[in-house]
C-alpha cells in the first residue's frame, strides 16, 4: 500500500500528460495538472523553512559549536518572512516596491547573490592556471580552444591581434564564431543534447514503468 | 535624483555584506560565516514570500475562494508534503512526490522528443553539396561529422575499439573544442559579473558623496 | 622555484585578477567596440518593427546575472519605446519582476512612455516552460492581474491581446532554464513568433544552435553583446563602461594560462633530463 | 477525428512509441536472461576508490545532487546513483552528508539516505543533519556548501545532477579542500568546469547510464541497450536524410521538422 499508491499515481499522472500532449479536448487536463504542480511546489518552500527551523533549533537548543551563527541564521529567516507576510503598504503586498521587504531584496539579498556569483570570476582563474595544461592532446584542444575564445573575442584581444603579421588578415571573430562556434560547438552541443534526451526519455519511461524507483526510497 | 539616508544605508549594508562574502577568498572566518548564513535565512524566506504572493495566493487561494473546487486537490496534496516533517506520517509525503515525479516524466517524454530530439535530428539534416559557398559546405560537413562522431563516444553497449573506437576518440575531440568553447565564453560571463561588483562599489560611494554633499 | 610557481597559492591569482579589474576604473583605456553580426541582427530585428507593435519581454535572470542582462534590457526598452513599440514585461525568475519594474520605469522616464498604454508589467509566475505552454491562447489566464494587482481589463494597451499569436515579437533576457530554450520550443515551436534573445555568455554557446537554424532571429551574447547595442544606439551605458576592465582581466588570465603551461613544460624537460642522468648513474 | 487528435504531432508519436518500444524490448529481453553486455565507465571506478579513500581515512562523504527540482531528469538519476553509494558508504558505517538546493529534493534524498542505512544494518548511525536542506537559492546554496567542505573536510566529493553557476563554485572549493571529486552532469555549459576540475566526470548521457550500470539490474543494462539502438537509429536517419536532401529530396528533413 505504501509502495503501490505512489507507482500507481506516478504512472497515471504521466500517463495523462502523454496523451493530453496528442489530443486537443484533455489539453485542459494538462494545463491543471500543471497547476497543481506548482502549488505542491511552493508547498514544498513551507517543508525548507520548516526544516530549518528544526534542524537550527535544535542545533541553538544544544548549543552545539557556532550556535550563535545558527541563531542569525533563524532571525534573518524570521525577519524576511515577517516582513514579506505581514507589514502590509497601504492598498498593496508586503512585496511590493518600497516595503521592508523589498528593501531586504534590493540591499541584501542581491548584493549578496551577486557578490557570491562573481567569485566565480577569480575561480575561473584559478581553475585555469590550474586545470589548462597542454598533458595530452584532448587536454591541448580543450586549452587552444578556451583561450583563443576568451582572448579574441574582446576589444583588447581584437587589438592584439590586428598587430599580428599576416595573421591579421584573417578576421578572428568570423573565424570563432562561425568555425569554432558555429561548427564544432555545434556538433558537439548537438551530440550531447541527443545523447541526453534519449536518456532523459528512458529514464521517464522508466520511471512510469515502475522500474526506476529509487525516488521513493528502497524500504519503508 | 534624490538619495535618502535609508538608501545609502542600504547600500553600505549591501557593499559590507557583499566584503564579507569576498573575504572567503582569503579563507573561512566568522564575517564569511556571518554573511552565509544571513544569506541563507534570507533566501529560504525570500523564497517562501515570493512564492506565497505569486504562486499560492492567486492560483490555490483565490481560486478556492471562486469556488473551483477541483483546486482542493492541490491543497491536500500540498498538505500531504508537510508530512514529511513527521518521520512516522512521512510516507504519506511519498503521494505529492509521486504525482510530481509522474507529472514530469510524462512530459519529459514528449517535450523532449519534440524540442531537442526531432529538432536536432532534422537541423542536422543538411546539404553536403550544392551550397551558394564553400564555407557553408565545410561547415555542414563539420556538424554532420562531429554529430556522429560525437554520438558514437556515447556508445555504451560496445567496446571502444576498431571503427567506433576511431570514430569515439574524434568525437571526444569535437567534445574538447565545445567545452574549450564554452569555456572561454564563460570567462567572459565570470568576469562580467566581478566588474558589476566594482561598478556597484562605485555607485556606493558616487551615491554617499551625492547624500554627503560632496560632489 | 619552479615547484613553487606550479602550485602557486591561489590567492596570489585572485590579487591579480581584481587588481587588472580595478585599474581601469581608475585609469580608463577606452579601447574600440567592433559591433558584430549577430548584434546587428538584433539592432535590425528592432528596427523594423512597425509603429504599435506589441513586444513580449521576459525577464528571466536574478541578481547574480544582472549586470549582464540589466543593461540589453535597458537599451531595448529605449529602443522599443523610442521606435513607439508597446512592451509586455513578464518574468519566469521571481527577481525578474522586480528587475522588469525597474528597468521600464528608467526606460519610461527616459523617453516619456506610459505605463498602461505603452507598458505593462505582468509579474513573475512559476513554472516554466509550462507557464508558456498553459498561457498559449490565453494570456490573461495565467496573468489575471499585473504586478500590482490591477486588473487586465482595466489596463487599455491589453485590449485586443489574446494568446501568444496576437505578439509581434518575443525579446528573452535569458540566463538559463527557465529562458529562451522554453520560449524557442513552446512560442516559436507551437505559435511560430519569431524570437529574440540577450544572453549570458554563459548561455550563448547553447543558444547558438538555434541562431544558426533561425529558431532565434537575433541574440545579444553577454556583456559584449550589450556593450555593442549600446553603441550602435549611441546611448553608451553600463555595459560600455565595463569593457575595459572586461579585456583587462581577460588578459590577465590568458597571461596565467600562458605561465602555467611554460611552467609544466620546463619541469617536464627538467624531470626528462633528470632521469636521463639517472639511467646513466 | 480532427477535433481530436492534433495530426501535427503524428512525428513526435511515432518517435515516442519507437523509443519506448525499442527501450521496452530491450528491457524485458534482458529480464529473461539475455545479460548485455555494457562497457566500463572509467568515472564509476573512481566513484568506489573514491568511496574507499574516504574509509581509509576516516573522514565523511560528500554528496551533491544538483541544483534542479525534480522535475529535472538529471535530479531523479542523480537520487538512483545516491542510492547506490549510500549503500556502500553506509555498509562501511561512515557519514554520508547530503546538502540539498531544494527542499523537495531533500525529502527524497533523506528517504534514501535513511533506507540505505537501515537496509546496512545501521539505523542509529544515520543521523538526520546528514541531509539537510540549505535554501532554494542557488549562490545561497552554494556557500553553505563551500562551507561545509571547508568545515567537515569530507575525502571525497560528488556532483552528480543538474548544476548552473555554481557548479565551479563548488568544484574549486572542493578542490582545494583536498577532496577526491566525481562529477556527473548533462548541463553542456557547465561541462567544461567540472572536466576541468574534478578527477572524474560523468558527460551527458553517462549520467543516465551510470545509474544503470551501478545498479547491475539486468532490467536497467536492457534499458542502456535498447539506449543504443536508438542513438544507432538517429545516426542512420542522419546521414541517410542528409544524403537524400543532399540530393534535392528534402522529405525526411520534412517529415521530422515539429
């Protein structure tokens, strides 16, 4: 029972949206289903702050090593949700322009984002000096490729290259763009796409079959 | 354009958070852990506001309230999640899962099949000939060989050895230049993003010395 | 010092990237923008829309990806409200909305269009590829209200618009899924729109297959891309003022790559010489 | 019939019920006792030496399922693969510690992670901050992650699922960590890092098969074969359309445009 319900709807609930794809009258079957999904969706927001708060509760309660930072952890997530639910602007939502809440969204969170994101600038450097060394031959088409892409395709890099004897007449962004990028990247972003979807198609058939079902988990 | 106090403020919380975040460059410390775990608060109930107002309250709430019944379903189903926060009631939380997972295995199947699988089988289909230039020619051929090679790096079912085993090695050059590819366009995306920074610690101080009156 | 330099600390990489992205704010180079094919195409996409055409923008990028995305975004607002093109700002990302609200109101100030009649911005929904697909012929359906909270009947530039073929064109500001792929395989897919992109150079590389099959008629490719429709507006933004320290930093690497692998040559001639005394000894 | 069936998407069925068809066949074949024959991914080896390092040195696993909710394909074969290796990890009573981006992830994750240990004979050893839920947001995601590398200091580390932007991120933090890094993704753009980085990676469709291939169930090493034929299907249509149109004949090209 515990097992069987879940396969029997999984299988249904594709089922239903295999066909509703190739007929017209059930398309608004599918449309609902898809509503349905992002309401169980953003259900699932409630269970991840739900489950913080336990397990930083619990880690505070304890008083277990750095708790103090488990603690800024819960009042920074009580104090977005309090300020997002119910300090209200006149005639508007709490997330509207101008509230606390959008304030928290313009001067913390995105600074924030945004400054953990561009680590990956001095990352990719690093992974570069690193990782970009001419061992073998896929190692020095990889190499080649990468730094002809990401110097020539900048107004410095464009610079450098006009310098260049002989080689300059060969305009190096057409070259890029059309053979390198248009070409090969091509074929290769292709092959994997293909690879990837007949992949992703058996791992759904199988998943609708009940043969993949990890994702319940294998005891009860 | 006017500043206020509360905006410079913001945007000196904003620029100290965003040094505490840089400051893991240098190694783990209490300001980088400070900045993480405020982050992660802040997310989870961002998410959750946002969530709440666009998704839950016009599409669940408001549609109950008109009496679309058929909505109730989604409720339950939505409830039935949050039982996974009591580990004796959690396989109850297996029936949303299971409807989701179905959802999207379903279409999974036909979208993909429609977007990535007849779209690219029927791009890939082009003239080896007979083309206004040569370029076009060469190119075609490019893409037409580095497909199949590509495809057959993918074999699973045969040894790499012989023609595939041939065939798979140039596919895994055509690889090596789509990821070198990708590569360097990615630096340039990475790189982006850190010159964004430095333009919003200028504006943080352009915005102060506007407030302070300076310039 | 070789040993050395072949694991070098990291850090010492990560001082000479932010000190090559520093100096040309303080000292600017003002290297030339060559603006590429693909921009044009994009420029012209624009260009010839008639007066009064209605343009569907989504706005699908976070703050992570802003400073490459915010700034197309903004030169195409100007250019669409300049051309007296009418504008639908929708967003698959939930910071989308707040990023769309921003930029059409600089936008509006700019060139003096209206909210209601010449814009609207719509919010973000969740969902995807199935929001597009859900709002086919009715995007009203899944779009009852704008972002605040007005509804769609009372919103005059709205009138006459039903589902996704009665939009001249689709413009994505896209960083990754959802983003242009869904619009390509649900819009330009089931309705046939032709479609126009901004995307991260993270992005593009997965886009271009689409550019070369025409199933994306013009697409901007990071910040570069939007540095070049600046200057073919002649309307030098953010992204323009970046540039400089773009190349800066780029070369700065590509000097590390270089190092790297002089470093891995020597010691492999050193460890080759080394060991052919060794088989001597 | 018209107002019933859309006729433009007749292609898209007969490609759907070609693929299931030949997927099927090869799967129930293999039930009855035909064992294919699936070559060695060299990046699954790596995941037990991995594994085995980890134990010698008595220091935790590290186990990354993506960034994706799971209506992402990668996340589901992403939770088959973690069954697997919390199996092992769990049959050597070590920790296995699984952060997740998604809080709908994590409940499956947990569901696993926690069966895995049940089913090793050691219940009492899982403990429930194993799997844990950081936030939706992905940086946010990201530097709780950096930080738990550089706090728990796990020997081996797996990526394994739908990555974005902070795939690399992650791959250097954990690189300079110390750890042993696999990775798996069929995200093209952030390919690149994660070869670039990790000592192993799982390209593309290896994603998929790897969790097949682990599972050693002669269902699922059916399911890779039936995988074969039809990329071995794809490539003929390819090269017989483009000799066709190549010829002036453009109706395979026709038939598969959607």
């Amino acid at each position: 029972m515990k097992r069987e319900v879940p396969l029997i709807i999984t299988f249904v609930a594709g089922a239903v949206m295999i066909v509703q794809f190739y007929t017209l009258p059930l398309s608004w079957l599918g449309d609902l289903f898809n509503d349905f999904f992002n309401i169980i969706v953003t259900c699932a927001y409630v269970l991840g702050a739900a489950s913080l708060l336990i397990a930083n509760g619990r880690k505070i309660q304890r008083q277990a090593p750095g708790w103090g930072y488990n603690a800024v952890l819960l009042l920074s997530l009580l104090a977005t949700l309090f300020c997002g639910f119910c300090i209200f602007p006149q005639g508007g939502l709490p997330t509207d322009a101008g509230t606390p809440f959008d304030w928290i969204f313009q001067n913390v969170y995105t600074p924030m984002s945004a400054a953990t994101y561009s680590l990956l600038a001095f990352y990719i450097a690093s992974a570069s000096y690193r990782a970009f060394r001419a061992r073998s031959a896929e190692a020095t088409i990889l190499l080649v490729t990468a730094f002809m892409v990401m110097l020539f395709r900048i107004p410095l890099g464009e610079l450098l290259w006009e310098q260049l004897p002989i080689l300059h007449y060969l305009d190096i962004g057409d070259f890029i763009e059309t053979w390198i990028i248009g070409g090969f990247n091509t074929a290769g972003q292709r092959a994997i796409m293909l690879g990837a979807s007949v992949g992703l198609i058996s791992v759904s058939l199988k998943i609708l079959l009940g043969i993949e079902r990890s994702y319940l988990g294998s005891a009860d | 354009m006017a500043v206020s106090g509360l905006d410079v403020f913001g945007l000196w919380i904003g620029a100290a958070l965003s040094l505490c975040i840089f400051s893991f460059l240098y190694r783990d410390n209490p300001f980088y852990r400070l900045a993480e775990h405020i982050f992660v608060g802040v997310s989870a109930g961002y998410y959750m506001c946002t969530g709440y107002w666009q998704v839950l309250q016009p599409n669940l709430i408001a549609r109950l309230q008109d009496g679309d019944w058929r909505y109730a379903i989604a409720a339950v189903l939505g409830g039935m999640l949050l039982m996974r926060l009591w580990p004796k009631y959690a396989w109850v939380g297996r029936w949303p899962l299971a409807f989701m997972v179905g959802i999207y295995a379903g279409y999974n199947i036909v979208y993909t099949m429609q977007a990535q699988v007849l779209a690219q089988v029927s791009d890939t289909i082009v003239s080896l000939w007979n083309n206004p230039d040569w370029t076009a020619t060469l190119k075609n051929w490019i893409i037409l060989v580095g497909v199949l090679t590509s495809l057959a790096y993918f074999y699973f079912s045969v040894e790499h050895k012989g023609v595939i085993g041939q065939a798979a090695r140039v596919g895994v050059w055509v690889l090596m230049i789509t990821f070198g590819a990708t590569f360097g366009y990615t630096v340039m995306a990475r790189v982006s993003l850190l010159v964004g920074r430095v333009m919003y610690f200028q504006d943080v101080w352009t915005h102060t010395a506007r407030w302070l009156g300076i310039s | 010092m070789l040993d050395k330099l072949s694991s070098l600390d990291r850090r010492w990489i990560f001082l000479a990237i932010t000190i090559a992205v520093i100096i040309p704010f303080v000292f600017p180079l003002g290297l030339p923008i060559k603006v590429s094919q693909q921009t044009k195409q994009f420029y012209e996409c624009i260009e010839q829309l008639p007066q009064g055409s209605v343009v569907c923008m989504s706005f699908d990028y976070g703050p992570g990806t802003r400073v490459e995305c915010h700034p197309m975004a903004q030169a195409a607002l100007y250019h669409l409200f300049t051309r007296r093109c009418k504008v639908i700002a929708l967003a698959l990302w939930p910071e989308g909305a707040l990023f769309a609200r921003e930029a059409l109101r600089e936008a509006a100030k700019e060139t003096g269009a209206a909210e209601g009649t010449d814009y609207v911005n719509l919010g973000y929904k969740a969902g995807g590829e199935v929001v597009l697909r859900g709002a086919g012929d009715d995007l009203r359906a899944f779009f009852p209200n704008d972002i605040d909270g007005r509804s769609w009947d009372s919103i005059p530039m709205l009138k006459g618009i039903k589902g996704w073929d009665t939009i001249d064109l689709i413009c994505a500001w896209s960083m990754g899924k959802p983003g242009v792929l869904e619009y390509v395989r649900v819009v330009g897919g089931s309705y046939h729109r032709p479609i126009i992109t901004g995307t991260t150079a993270v992005t593009a590389p997965e886009a271009m297959p689409l550019v070369n099959s025409g199933q994306i008629e013009g697409i901007l490719q990071g910040m570069r891309g939007a540095s070049e429709y600046e200057v073919m507006l002649k309307r030098p933004g953010a992204a323009a003022r970046g540039m400089d320290a773009l190349s800066m930093a780029h070369v700065a690497i590509a000097a590390f790559i270089i190092m790297a692998n002089v470093i891995y040559w020597l010691n492999k001639r050193r460890d080759r010489r080394n060991s052919l005394v060794g088989g001597g000894a | 019939m018209d107002a019933f069936f859309c006729w433009d998407k007749l292609n898209n069925l007969i490609g759907v019920l070609f693929i299931s068809g030949c997927i099927a066949w090869h799967t129930f074949q293999a039930r009855r006792g035909a064992r294919p024959f699936i070559r060695r991914l060299p990046a699954l080896g790596a995941l037990d030496d991995a594994i085995g390092r980890a134990v010698e040195m008595g220091k935790p696993v590290l186990y990354i399922p993506g960034v994706a909710d799971i209506d992402d394909a990668q996340t589901l074969a992403s939770v088959s693969v973690l069954e697997r290796v919390a199996e092992d990890v769990a049959s050597y009573d070590m920790p296995l510690l699984v952060p997740n981006c998604c809080s709908v992830v994590m409940s499956m994750t947990q569901e696993v992670v926690r069966s895995a240990y049940a089913k090793a004979g050691h219940p009492e050893a899982f403990q429930s901050d194993y799997v844990r839920y950081l936030c939706d947001e992905q940086f946010g995601f990201a530097a709780g992650a950096s930080g738990i590398m550089m706090r728990e200091r796990p020997a081996a580390i797996f990526y394994i699922g739908n990555f974005l932007g902070e795939a690399l991120i992650l791959a250097e933090n954990g690189n300079a960590s110390g750890a042993i890094q696999v990775a798996g993704t069929a995200t093209v753009s952030q390919l690149p890092f994660f070869v670039a980085s990790c000592d192993y990676t799982l390209i593309g469709e290896e994603l998929y098969a790897a969790s097949a291939y682990l599972s050693q169930d002669p269902m699922q090493l059916g399911s890779l074969k039936g995988q074969d034929a039809v990329k071995a299907v794809i490539m003929f249509i390819i090269v017989f359309g483009t000799v066709l149109y190549s010829l002036g004949f453009t109706w395979v090209k026709d038939l598969l445009t959607p």
